[in-house]
C-alpha cells in the first residue's frame, strides 16, 4: 500500500481530511470508516472515538494532503 495512493481515494479523504482539520466528519458511510481501521490509518481509541492510529501518520498525513493541493498531479496527453 501507497500512503499518497491511499489518500488520493475519496472514501479515504472524506473521513481523514474533516479529521485533521477538528471537525465532525458527518455522513461518513460507516464501510470508510472500517476501510480505514483496516488500513491501519486509524482506530477506535477508548473514551475518544475514531482517532489517526499512530504519532506518525498524525505528522505525515497532514504534509502529504498539503502537497498534493500544491502539486497536483497532471498527466500528460496520451499519444496519437
């Protein structure tokens, strides 16, 4: 798995981003949310509820989105 892949998938997006911005994430189909547990990018965390499951993807998580909205991808014309 590809951390900035993963993060290009909307269904990842729409419960990581609203996440790291502190606010509710709304109506967030509950299979995201189990995706994400499955991934390993969060867990249920005891008297917390859903949290980023490790101090690294907390740091690195919020600097990959960043790039990516400064440096979007473009791909170039295929051929013929």
């Amino acid at each position: 798995m590809k951390l900035a892949d993963k993060l290009r998938e909307l269904r990842v997006r729409r419960v990581i981003a609203p996440m790291l911005a502190g606010t509710a994430l709304g109506e967030v189909p509950e299979d995201d949310i189990q995706y994400l547990i499955d991934l390993g990018l969060c867990r249920m965390a005891p008297g917390r509820g859903l949290t980023i499951a490790n101090p690294i993807y907390r740091e690195v998580l919020p600097r990959i989105l960043a790039f990516r909205r400064r440096h979007p991808c473009r791909r170039s014309p295929r051929p013929g």
